[in-house]
C-alpha cells in the first residue's frame, strides 16, 4: 500500500515526496526527531512528544518550522489516510536545505524541513515479546554528550542494535563510566526488593516520554521510584528489568550478557506498569 505522506506543508504518495540532497540532516545528521504511537487510532502522549519537540529544536537553534502549530492537526491527518489503528507516527525536522554544503549554520531563514510518514504496526500493545521478555547485550556508550536532544544521529545505536542481533539478543544496554545511560532507543530500569531504579535525567539521556509517564503512574500506584545510575552488575543481581520507550511501551528485559535476571522469567512489575500505562495513556489519547 502506497502510505500518504507530510513534506513541507504538502501530502503526497510516499513514491512522489522528496527531500533535497542539500538537506542538512542528509549532509550532516543536522535535524530532530519525535516517533508517538497510535493505538485505537489516537497518539499517545501527543503534548509530551510536541514539548520536547519544541525542547530539540531551540537547543540545537533550529527555527520552528511554520507548520509547528499544526503538527497535532498533519498526524491526525496522517493517521486517517493511512487508516492506522495501531502504530507510530515518526516526524522529522531538520536545519533545511541552503543549497550547498557548508559546516556554517545556512541563513536564519532557510524553511526547516519538515517530514512526516506513519508506520503501520497491527499488534502493538498485545506484542507477544511482552509476555516473554527480551535479552539484551552491554556495550559502551561513545555517543555524543548531548544525548538528551533527539536528534537523528542514529548510526552508533542502530549499528549496537546489529552488534545485540549478532549475539542473539534483541537489544543493546549502553554503559558509560561502569553506569548504564540507557538503551539503544529506549530508557532502562531495573527493580530489587521492589523498587524502581532508573538513571536519573541528565544531558547523558533523553528524557524519555514514557519514563515521564510510567514513573507517574508508578509513584501514584504507591511503587518506590528511586532515580540513579546503576552498573551491569547490578542489573543482573535485580528481581527484575525492564525499559520504556513510545514503541515497545514497558518491555520486560530477561536476560543480560548471557546472566538470566529474575530466573529468566518476567517478573510481576514490568507487565503490571504495562498494563497501566496502556490503560491510561488510552484514555488520554488524542
Ligand atoms: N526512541 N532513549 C533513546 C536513546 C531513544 O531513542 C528513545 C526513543 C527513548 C525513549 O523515549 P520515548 O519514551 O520518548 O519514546 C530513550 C524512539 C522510540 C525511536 O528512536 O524509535
């Protein structure tokens, strides 16, 4: 199926929507992204994915594109052309296109670039992973230090994706100094005696929409929330793993580096702030 698509104020077939090879993003990685699930045919934590949107774009000095007042409006729309009931939307907004190459920032107004595509995920909220967990690799996190901007350079995440695929495994913990930053696209938990430790937010994270929202839920379901690094060590002598992100939700973690955690099975924690974060987050979607 041809999927509609969003570029620059414009909805086209996905085959007829083109960016220049000028692009910043294309040349340089210059541009931010956000990806909101849809489930029921409705964004989940839309306001979160817009503020830190907004957030992206002034740290990184970024003109607002023309169309940001609009965005709730372009996914809406997206979404029902495309007739996602399940799924994401991914947006992506870059410095534009001045024409050339140059290190140097192009003029202040150069129109951003402005993409938006769906992706169709029937499934998602009852994904089977869920009930089964996911095993995961440590590698050393050598990303930028500005990780709390979401910006597209994505290359040494998704080539940890392929060194966890490589060892079995379904995903990549990124460790830094002996601690654990997060997940090749996700942020990452652990619980021992049960309290909930995840890293706290710094320029060494992104600040995880859904870390927001299942810490909320979590501290209102009387759980104990304590935020701060933990080592691999750690992770492996905790009851139970997990980590959060807007297309895998709560995803419990079994196994790291070879060591089972909580005997290999999914604990009760992981699956219980899955099931409140689903239920919520529904009733608030937009
Ligand atoms: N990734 N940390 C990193 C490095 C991420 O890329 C993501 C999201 C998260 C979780 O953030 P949120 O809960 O707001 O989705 C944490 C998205 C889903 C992606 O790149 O596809």
């Amino acid at each position: 199926m041809t999927r509609t698509v969003y570029v620059n104020g414009e909805y086209l077939p996905e085959n007829e929507a083109k960016v220049s090879i000028f692009d910043r993003a294309f040349l340089m990685a210059d541009g931010v992204y956000e990806v909101t699930s849809v489930l029921d045919g409705k964004l989940i934590d839309f306001a979160g994915h817009a503020n830190r949107l907004a957030r992206s774009l002034s740290e990184l000095d970024i003109p607002t594109p023309p169309e940001f007042d609009d965005l709730l409006e372009i996914h809406r729309k997206l979404v029902a052309e495309n007739g996602v009931n399940e799924g994401m939307v991914y947006l992506q907004i870059t410095r534009g296109a001045p024409g050339d190459r140059d290190f140097a920032f192009p003029p202040k107004d150069t129109r951003p670039t402005v993409v938006l595509f769906t992706q169709n995920k029937p499934g998602l909220a009852d994904n089977p992973q869920a009930k089964v967990g996911i095993k995961v690799i440590s590698i050393e996190d050598i990303r930028w230090g500005r990780r709390d901007i979401k910006t597209v350079q994505l290359l040494y995440p998704s080539m940890g994706k392929m060194m966890a695929k490589k060892a079995g495994c379904d995903d990549a913990w990124l460790v830094e100094d002996g601690f654990v930053t997060e997940g090749t696209s996700n942020n990452t938990y652990i619980v021992k005696g049960g309290k909930i430790i995840t890293r706290n937010l710094s320029n060494d994270i992104l600040h995880g929409i859904t870390r927001a929202a299942v810490l909320k839920f979590a501290k209102e379901a009387q759980m104990e929330v304590e935020e701060r690094p933990f080592t691999i060590e750690e992770a492996k002598q905790a009851d139970e793993a997990f980590f959060t992100s807007a297309s895998a939700f709560v995803m419990p973690v079994v196994e790291i580096d070879g060591a089972a955690i909580g005997g290999g099975k999914v604990g009760s924690v992981a699956p219980r702030l899955r099931e409140i974060y689903l239920e919520e987050s529904r009733k608030a979607a937009v």
